[in-house]
C-alpha cells in the first residue's frame, strides 16, 4: 500500500466536510456549538429521562396530573427541554387501551426524553404497519394483548411528539423511583412493549 | 421469538452509525438554532427526501436514514441560500483532492487540495 497519500473517505464524508467547512467559512456555524450539540445527543439524552419521567408519575400523583395536562412544561421542571419548540404530549396506557407511537411522515420523535430514535422506528416498515396492522407490529416485538383491549396510535408530527406512560406493573407496590426506572424500557415509552415485569432480580438493592 | 427484522439488540445501542451521521445531523441542529429555517420547514424537506428516496426504490429500512438527512440538509441550504450546488461540488472535490495530496498518517488540511 502506498504512503504518498491518504486514501479519501466515502462519498457521504466527503458532502458533509464540504458542507460543514462552507458553512463554518461563512459563519453560519460555530465549531463549538456544533460540538456541544454532538456530544449531548451522542451521550447525555436518552431513555433514561423518559424512564425518569415515568417512574415519577408512578409515583407522585401531583406531577403526573401536570404530566397529563402538560407534559412539556412538566419535563422541563425536570431538566428535559425541547430545542426545536416541539410540544410533548403523554398518553397513558390503561386496561382498556395501549398506546403506540409513530411519525409516518420522517421520524419526529420525543428526543428530549428517549434520545435519538432507533433505526427501526425511521424504517418504512414500521412508518407504514404501525398504521395498518399496530397489532402485528407488537407481536413482533413479542407483546400479546388482550384481544378486546384498543390500540390507539399516535402519528407524531414537527409540533407534536408522544410519549407512552406504560402501566405500572403489578408487585411494585413499595418501589422506589430510581427502583422502578429500571423496568421501563425505551421500548416501553414507545409502545411497542409493556414495561417489564416485576421480579426479585430486578429490584435490586441499589 | 423471531422479533422484528430491525430491532436493535438492546436500548443503548449506538446513536449514530458513523461520525458523518453525527455531524450531518449537528449540522442542520446548528442552523436551526441560528434561526435559519424553522423545525417544520426541515421536517417538510426531510420527508420529501425520505418519500423521494422510497419513489427510486430505497427500501428505506432505517438504515439509510442519515442518507436522507444529509440529501435534505443539502436541499434546505439550497432553498435558503445559504450554499449552493456549484460552490459545494467544487469544495468536496478540494476535499478529494486534499486526502490525495496528503501523505498517509499527516492531518489533512484543505487547503492541500486547492489547485492554485
């Protein structure tokens, strides 16, 4: 292999270096910034403010009542603020009904408490089946419900994004927050999965 | 249980596949913040991308994604003339040509890829 020269990176690198270097020339980007936003997606947002965000309404009747009237102003009283002026909106599972949560135009997403969406809620199959047969999609993530229980799907939008508030599963009685953070997963906030199931070795003695 | 064929393994997977994602994805952040488009004018151009990529036969599994992204952050400075087609293809070829010129393991600068 030669070593006169450097081997250049894909096509896709390429555009965005062209891309970033114009627009940092022109000012229009600051370097700095830039970084900070990287890194706060890359490793300070992510399901663990959803499951934050849960386990509290679990547990403290007041919040979720302003969770349930204003989910946006009641996660920014937790630190979890929207940067793109999105509003958030709750919808809790109950027995008589599941929530589940799609954007089938892109993949508007609720990023101040899951993070980035994973690859498969901004994949067609999903954008489009979570529509048309929601109850298949849940089989396939391993969710049987109750055949007389509704599904109520949520298409998200630039303005509007949802966050499910799973049931809080039985034999929790007593839990603590940051014990029962441990049960909801991301998967769970979407709902395409119940919060998972209480059971000695989840409980732990953190 | 076979699940569904895109399911990540666990729910920390990585955020980003790789780095250009990352900053294709920072990128349109940045301007938005600048106040240089709206949020919903960006998700309008990103689905015209997403269902134009579908319409050429992508399909569009989710793994393409940040391909989308970036098609439309270059479509979005187009539409706000922030850049333009001719001034971005004349820097990624600098860009070519500056990995070229540049022997291996030396930081690639871009000015190495000016032809003056």
């Amino acid at each position: 292999m030669s070593h006169d020269h450097t081997e250049p990176p894909s096509d896709l690198e390429l555009r965005v270096k062209a891309l970033e270097s114009l627009l940092v020339e022109k000012g229009l980007v600051n370097p700095d910034a830039l970084n900070i936003i990287i890194d706060t997606y890359e490793h300070k947002v992510g399901p663990r403010n959803g499951a934050h965000v849960v386990a509290k309404a679990w547990t403290d009747q007041d919040f979720k009542q302003v969770l349930m009237q204003d989910a946006t102003e009641a996660v920014a009283g937790l630190g979890y603020c929207g940067r793109q002026g999105e509003h958030l909106q709750v919808v809790e599972n109950t027995a008589d009904t599941h929530n589940l949560v799609v954007c089938t135009l892109c993949s508007c997403y609720p990023w101040t408490v899951l993070g980035l969406p994973p690859a498969w809620y901004k994949s067609a199959p999903y954008r489009s089946r979570a529509v048309s047969d929601p109850r298949a999609v849940l089989r396939e993530f391993g969710t049987e419900l109750d055949p007389g229980k509704k599904i109520r799907v949520w298409d998200s939008t630039s303005e509007m994004r949802y966050l499910v508030l799973p049931q809080r599963p039985e034999g929790t009685e007593g839990w603590s927050e940051g014990q029962l953070q441990q049960l909801v997963s991301r998967n769970s906030m979407i709902g395409v999965e119940l919060a998972r199931a209480a059971d000695a070795s989840a409980r732990g003695e953190s | 249980m076979e699940t569904f064929p895109f399911q990540p393994l666990d729910d920390e997977g990585p955020v980003f596949n790789e780095p250009w994602e990352a900053q294709a994805f920072g990128l349109v952040l940045a301007l938005h913040e600048k106040g240089l488009f709206s949020w919903q004018e960006w998700a309008a151009v990103l689905g015209e991308e997403i269902a134009a990529a579908q319409a050429e036969g992508d399909p569009d599994l989710g793994n393409t994604y940040y391909h989308h992204w970036l098609s439309a952050l270059e479509k979005i400075t187009r539409l706000k003339n922030l850049s333009n087609e001719t001034e971005l293809r004349s820097r990624k070829e600098q860009w070519h040509a500056a990995y070229v010129n540049t022997p291996h393991g030396k930081p690639i600068q871009l000015s190495a890829g000016r032809s003056d």
